[in-house]
C-alpha cells in the first residue's frame, strides 16, 4: 500500500488529528497531533490492511528556532513491506507525548533513549530512566542549549590539546 | 646421556628484591575490561597466535585475584565511576594500562559529551599504548614494558640513606 493511502485511511479514522500534507519520501512523512500519535500507531499496527509489526526508529530533532521538538516514528511492515514516518511536534519546553511502549515492547528503549538524551516526556510508560548517560546526570545533552557540565564526580571534562603539552 | 646427577653443586646469588619482582612479573594476571574496539585486538592478543600466555599474562574475570587492568577502549563517563570502583578492588600491588587512544587521551570521541577524556583521570595508569586500536605487538610490548617496570622495583631492600626520612 502507497504511503498517500495509508494517510488517507488514517484521515478516514482520526479526521483532523491528521495534519493534511504529506511529504513524500523514502519514509513518507504524515504529520500526526501529539494527542493522536497513540492512537494513530495503535490503528495503523491493528489494521490488517497496513500492519505496522515494526517500530523501526523512534529519534528526535531539536527545533529551536521554531520552539518546537519533532519526534519521529519510523514505521516498518514485515508482511506489506511498505513504510511511514509519523512526525509530531511537540512544544520545546515541556514536551509530553503519549507512549508507544505498550503498542510495541522495543518503544520502552527507544523512548528511553529520546527522554535521556532530548527530554522528551513519554506519558504512561512507567520506567522512563536514563538509557545511556549517568543516573545522575544534569541535562539533555542533544538539546541544542545543552551546555557540558566542567567536571562529573571530579572527574574534568577538558583536556588540554596534545598539541600543547 | 642423561643430565641427571651430573651436574655440580651450584650457588646462583641474587638480590630477594630481584627474584620476588622475577616471580612476579611472571605472573601478571590481568583483568578482562574490554570496553570498545580495542577489546577485540586484546582478545587476539591473548589468543593463540600472539598469546599474552607465554609472558605469564592470563584473563581474569573478577578484580579480587587480578594485578594489571588493561583498560581497551572508550571510556564513558558512566563507565568511568565503575572503572574506578574495580581498580579499588584489585589487591596491590596494581597495575594498569591504558590501551589505545581512547582509554589515553579520549581519541576520536574526546569532544563527546559522554566521554572521560582518558582513563589516567579516574586511576592511575602505568604504561600508556598507543594506537586505534593498538596491532598485538603493541600491547605485548606494553606488558613487556610494564615488566620492566616490575623488575625495577625495590620492595625490600632499605632505602638510600639520602633519602630516608
């Protein structure tokens, strides 16, 4: 199935919480509302017609210029063999998104990963710990405002270059 | 012809210091921390075809019995704390090597938000090897070098009057 008539189906079902556009793409992207992206995935995997089995990518981009955070889903069917990029923008300061982690088990990770290192909030997902970096580390570090901490635990975080010595 | 009962009583004079660092550095025990890449040259250097065994050097699994920790690869700052934590856990006398550029300088990922900058601003380091990664020959010559520094050390013997407190 073409990436336009899975948007139409979706657009069928959620009305407006479907942005209209679509840009198409290796992953054509569909533009989803942050209070319809559950929704949207739950529909688009349970649906036999698009069977989504597969979230292969959840990542985020930092927009800060326009105050806003994108999250992005990449889609992946094992039977139809076709794909979708769902994109939600969600406000910089707080952004929340429902969580897919129940729809599929591998979104527990993969949203770890986007709360640890872009801050995302993912609602429901009920162990939302840092993946990557320290337990106790301050910041989002892919936050395009991050600023590296001087020292961890004393430990410094500058070198001097090896040049100098 | 056998050797057996032939031979002279002989008298091999040495200094205790001397045969205590001989046995010792016969028996560098090492402990696996393979953190990247620079685990994989260490795993061959231990292998068969440059085999680390033949100087005395063998893998341990836990700190408790080991006396050199090689330390092969990136380190995290997440790692760094832990790393600490295990070289406090090796009974002296200790060693430690520092393998590749990674674990002496940071490397390549110097300038990453998650990384220690070298592995000498966590624990003491020995003998640096460098290298990305380090060939087999590097690292042996490592442990060959961290030998010598063995067999210079003085343990027993009094120390120098001009020194002595």
């Amino acid at each position: 199935m073409d990436a336009a008539e899975i948007h139409r189906r979706l657009r069928d079902k959620l009305g407006n919480s479907v942005l209209p556009e679509i840009k198409e793409n290796e992953w054509p992207v569909i533009g989803v509302l942050p209070a319809a992206i559950a929704e949207s995935c739950r529909l688009l995997r349970d649906d036999p017609e698009t069977a989504f089995d597969c979230l292969s990518n959840l990542t985020a981009v930092d927009r800060k210029t326009d105050d806003l955070i994108d999250v992005y889903y990449h889609l992946y069917s094992y039977g139809h063999r076709h794909k979708v990029n769902l994109k939600v923008s969600c406000p910089r300061l707080d952004p929340a998104l429902p969580t897919v982690s129940t729809i599929w088990p591998i979104g527990d990770w993969l949203e770890r990963e986007a709360f640890d290192l872009m801050g995302v909030n993912f609602i429901g997902h009920g162990d939302l710990r840092r993946l990557l970096m320290p337990e106790d580390w301050v910041g989002h570090p892919l936050r395009k405002d991050f600023v590296e901490p001087e020292e961890y635990h004393g430990i410094s975080t500058r070198r001097e270059s090896l040049l100098k010595l | 012809m056998s050797l057996i009962n032939t031979l002279p009583e002989t008298v091999v004079t040495s200094k205790v210091d001397d045969v205590l660092n001989w046995t010792r550095k016969s028996s560098v025990w090492y402990m696996l921390f393979g953190l990247a890449c620079c685990a994989i040259e260490m795993m061959q250097t231990g292998g068969p075809r440059s085999d680390l065994d033949r100087f005395g050097a063998v893998p341990r699994a836990t700190p408790r019995v080991s006396d050199l920790i090689i330390v092969s690869g990136t380190l995290t700052l997440k790692m760094a704390l832990r790393t600490k934590l295990l070289y406090e856990q090796m009974p002296d006398p200790k060693y430690a090597i520092s393998m590749g550029s990674c674990a002496n300088c940071g490397g390549l990922f110097q300038l990453a938000y998650s990384v220690c900058d070298g592995v000498d601003k966590v624990i003491p380091v020995d003998v640096y090897v460098p290298g990305c990664p380090p060939r087999p020959e590097a690292l042996t010559e490592g442990l060959l070098k961290l030998q010598d520094k063995i067999q210079q050390e003085r343990w027993l013997v009094r120390a120098p009057e001009s020194a002595a407190v």
